[in-house]
C-alpha cells in the first residue's frame, strides 16, 4: 500500500514492456560501520509499514550502521520535522516514504546542501534534484495484475460476453501509485467497458471519481454501502476492482451487509493488494478473492544494498530496470515484479517464508 501524498505528473520511461520496535519518533539501532542511516517512514497504522522499518532496521544493522527509525504518524509537518533532525545530526543517508511528497521539497533541498544521500522507498520523492534513487515495486503492473484477474474470473477471456456489473475503486487522489494502479487495472477492464460486456452501473469510471481518501477501508465500505442502495437494489455485483486490503475488507464487510455471502448469493470478486494477513485469511476463507503480493522483505533488501553501496563508494548492482521523471531529474529505479494470489496460491507466501503454516489458520 501507499500513502497520500500530493502530486503531478509522474512519468515512467521504460525500456521494455526480527526485532519489533514500533515506538513512532524513537531513535533506534547500533553499529559504527559508516555513520547513521535515518530511515523516515510515514506511519506505524500499517502492518507493512512497520514491517518494512524492521527489515531495514535489522538489514543496515546487520553491516554495521547506526540506525534511526522514525514514523511520520500520517503527519507531513512532524515528517519535515523528523528529517530536519537527521540532517542536522549528520545522519549520512535517508531512506524517505514521504507521507506528502510536496511537503519535502524544502527539507530535502536542505539534505542535499548538508551531503545527505536520499532513496525514496516505495513512494516517489517529486520536484526535487535531492533524490539520487527510487526503490518500489513496478505499480502498474500491480493493477494489470488486479484487471486481468477479474477479467479471467468473469471468463471474458474464454468467450463469455457478460455484461458483468463492476464498480471501480482506487486509492488516495493525492497518492501518484494510485495513477499507476488504477491506469494498469483499467489497461485490462476499458476494453470489455468499451464492448459493454463489463457494466458499470454506478457510472463512476473516471479516476476522479473512484479515489478513496487516505486508502481508507472505513471510507470504502461507506461508499460501497452507498453504491449498493443506489445502484443495485435490483441488480447484483459481480465483481469489484479494489487496490489495497485494507479497503478490499471494508468493501466485502458493505457485501455482507447487504446480504451477499451466502449459497444462493456470494461474493463478487473482490481484488486487492499487499498480501496482508487479514486479507490472505479472508481469501482462504472465500471472502476476497485476491490480493497482490509485492514481498517487502525484497524490497527492503533492495534499499539496503543499494544504499550501502552509495555509502561505501561502491555502484548499485544492476537491476535497475527504469528510470522515472520526478519533474526535476530523472532517477535510477529498481522496479521489483509483483504477484497474484488467490486460494490457489496463498501457500506461496509460507514456501516464501512471508508467513507460517499457523498464521494463514
């Protein structure tokens, strides 16, 4: 998952196709290797969050550094304030998930008259020459995943004709992953759209209009309560295109609701992202249907490396697979492939080790 941030403009160029410390704005860590490395991320109300704060921790550790660990709280002005800290401390590299990119453009700046090298972990850092890399999953893959599962479920590409009624969501409008996830969903879904063999009888296609503030699930059940009273008091839902977990579970608690979940009524296909455990459990369970797996503990690992190599004059290993305009400059990239899971395939996540046999019970 990602979180909002504000933005423009994003343009992808592409040339093909365990320690648990959770205590936000706590400074963390030992080792002596080459100095301290501030890792700023923007909340602890995520699992994958605090996941990817512990595996960094852990991994940078591990070689020596110093590690400050800091949790933005969903707040851009404490986020500016925590990595005003590291600069002035002399930490010697930032690791950023900005909790608003445009909130940093300033800081940032000031990192890079202080020396301080700048990875942007996960969420792109926008308007600003500071960034010297970009670590992330390929996001747009991630929604051609989600469009091309529904697509299949619904047999549209086997000779089924439908129509099949599907409502759209999408993250947070200030977040540039949600362009990217809901574009590569729809690079699937606007042709069956376009052929009225996917319906979508709310009307609501545009991305303006589909977008869920902070990627809230409490805020998409609201709108799929609001949706199902209006839409479908007499039709029923087939499928429904959701981006994260956490909004797939309040879409599908809006389904139960209204009655849906049962023999003779079941669940529409429910998408969605990040392979939490929430999530898996409920896909086992035949309530969502499928979630994205982009496995973080990789990603990271990929940050670690890379940022170990600036720091000890060395060149990231090449698996840079893009480079993306942040309207400033255009940032080497290392794009990881993401996965989809459903009952099929969850026991990929306990060969993978991402959870045990007892957790998925």
């Amino acid at each position: 998952m990602v979180l909002a941030l504000a933005v423009t403009g994003l343009v992808l160029k592409w040339p093909f196709g365990e320690s648990d410390d959770k205590t936000a704005g706590k400074k963390v860590g030992g080792g002596t290797r080459a100095g301290t490395i501030g890792l700023a991320l923007p909340t602890e109300d995520s699992e994958r969050w605090t996941a990817d704060g512990n595996a960094m921790k852990r991994q940078f550790e591990a070689k020596g550094y110093k590690v400050d660990l800091q949790y933005g709280d969903g707040d851009a002005n404490q986020q500016v304030s925590q990595i005003d800290s590291m600069i002035v401390t002399g930490h010697k590299l930032l690791v950023v998930a900005p909790v608003d990119s445009a909130a940093l453009v300033d800081v940032l700046k000031r990192a890079k008259d202080a020396g301080t090298k700048v990875i942007a972990y996960d969420l792109p850092l926008l308007n600003t020459d500071a960034v010297d890399y970009y670590v992330s999953f390929d996001n747009r893959k991630a929604g051609r995943l989600q469009g091309d599962y529904i697509v299949h479920k619904l047999g549209l590409d086997r000779g089924e004709k439908g129509p099949f009624n599907v409502e759209l969501f999408a993250g947070a409008a200030t977040d540039p992953n949600t362009r990217y996830f809901f574009n590569g969903a729809m690079d699937a879904l606007k042709p069956y759209i376009d052929k009225h063999q996917i319906v979508v009888r709310s009307g609501q296609t545009g991305l303006n209009q589909v977008t869920t503030d902070r990627w809230d699930g409490a805020a998409a059940q609201k709108r799929m309560d609001d949706l199902l009273s209006e839409s479908y008091t007499k039709a029923r839902v087939d499928a429904v295109l959701s981006p994260y977990d956490g909004m797939s579970l309040g879409i599908i608690s809006a389904f139960k609701s209204a009655g849906y979940g049962t023999k003779n009524r079941p669940y529409p296909i429910v998408t969605g992202q990040d392979a939490e455990l929430a999530s898996v459990k409920s896909i086992n369970e035949g309530e969502q249907t499928q979630t994205v797996y982009k496995d973080t503990r990789k990603l990271a690992k990929t940050a670690v490396r890379i940022g170990d190599a600036m720091l000890t004059g060395g060149k990231p290993e090449a698996d840079t697979t893009t480079t993306y305009d942040n309207n400033e400059k255009e940032v080497p990239s290392s794009l990881l492939p993401p996965v989809s899971i459903d009952k099929s395939n969850t026991r990929i996540l306990v060969d993978e080790g991402y959870y045990t046999s007892a957790e998925l019970t």
